[in-house]
C-alpha cells in the first residue's frame, strides 16, 4: 500500500518568513495530492491541491510543486502569519472509479511567532 | 458549499457502553463517505469506507463488530462504537465524497473519551 512520510514534524518561522513542508510517497501510481490544515479540535480543512499531470500550483500565498519522478511533492507558504499556525498534513491517493482513500503524512505542526 | 457535520462534538461515556456518532453531508449527496481515527499529536488513520447503501469496507485491524457503520442515506452514515473501552477514547473525524470527485470533504470531529 501507499506510505507517505512528512518533514518536518515541526516547524517555527518568524512572522512574514516562509514555511515549507515535504512530502515523500512510495505508490507510483497516486495521482493526487491534497494538504490540509488542522486548527486544534476541528477537523482537516482542503487548502490547496494538485494532480499529478501538473508540476505546480498557486493559490495566493501558497503553492505546491510536485515531482514525480522523484515521488516528493511540498508545500510552500509564504508571507507567514500568526493564524497559519496549525497543523499541515498532506496526503496522497489514487484517484479513478473505485474511489480515492487518502494515505497521510504524520503532520507538520507550524507555529508562526509574531 | 461542501460542508459536512458531526455530532456530537465531543461526548463522554463509561466502559461497556456504547456510543453513536452521526455524519452529515449538508449541501451535496455522499455516495462515499470516510471515517477516521486520531489519537493526540498523530495523523488521521482511515478506519472504514462506507458506499450508500453498502457494507463498509474495514481497515486491517478495525473490528468491525465493535465500530458499527451505517450509510443508509446519501446524506447521513453513522459510527457507532459498541462497548467503549478508555483505549478507544480518540478524535473520530468523518468525510464524504460526491460521486467520482477527488476532493474529500471533512467534518468537524468528535472526542470520545471513554471513562
């Protein structure tokens, strides 16, 4: 089955400096790759997404680039605020007509310090 | 649009009992719907898969005698946890799929905790 390891576990950036997040997958054939945003006691929130015929994908101050060949694909926040501090993860999946389940990454906690 | 709830958002109970927790898909059908498991400070773990009008298809290791899933509408499944035990107090989080899209769409979660 798919395996999707995240890096970091945690990350501190000073207000206004980027993030990024990495994510690595084993499944060759995943075809999709969502992040979502964690805030404490609530559940996972889609911010942005890509498919695998795209290499990359803007959407304000976050972007994700992926390589599949290299099967790693990252999230990148920049102009960091205090309020994206929460729990990123990403996950990968294949998509087709049987369905699309979502293997997670184990979580990146940002903290933004003002 | 897309938005799905839980309820309850956080409920306690003793051991031995069991416990219902509902998911609803607000403003679209869920042919698919998804439940989750997360412990503290860990990633969500998919625990079952439910079609309308299916039996659910269970993880390895999910008891599926013990986490009872009903999706008997396009818009409501329901976990139920039969015989709670301290070890299964966790963050249960559902989503829900409309037909073949990609996105899947969170609810908010529920905290079980099992005393």
């Amino acid at each position: 089955g798919e395996n999707v390891e995240q890096h970091p576990s945690t990350l501190s950036v000073q207000e206004g400096d980027s993030a990024v997040i990495k994510c690595t997958y084993s499944d060759s054939a995943s075809n999709y790759f969502p992040w979502y945003k964690q805030e404490l006691g609530k559940g996972p929130q889609l911010i942005i997404d890509i498919r695998s015929n795209v290499g990359e994908k803007k959407d304000q101050r976050i972007a994700v680039t992926l390589n599949k060949t290299a099967k790693h694909f990252s999230l990148h926040i920049t102009e960091t605020q205090p309020e994206d501090s929460a729990v990123y993860f990403c996950a990968a999946s294949i998509v087709n007509n049987a369905g699309n389940m979502l293997t997670f990454g184990g979580g990146t906690r940002l903290m933004v310090k003002p | 649009g897309a938005v799905v709830s839980q309820h309850p958002s956080w409920v306690i109970c003793k051991s031995g009992t069991s416990v219902k927790i509902e998911c609803r898909s607000l403003d679209f059908q869920a042919t698919t719907m998804f439940w989750y498991r997360q412990f503290p400070k860990q990633s969500l773990m998919l625990m079952a898969t439910s079609n309308e009008g299916s039996k659910a298809t269970y993880e390895q290791g999910v008891e599926k005698d013990k986490f009872l899933i009903n999706h008997a509408s396009l818009t409501l499944s329901t976990l139920t946890v039969t015989s709670a035990h301290p070890e299964d107090s966790s963050f249960y989080i559902c989503s829900a799929r409309q037909g073949s899209s990609r996105e899947q769409y969170f609810g908010p979660g529920t905290r079980l905790t099992v005393t």
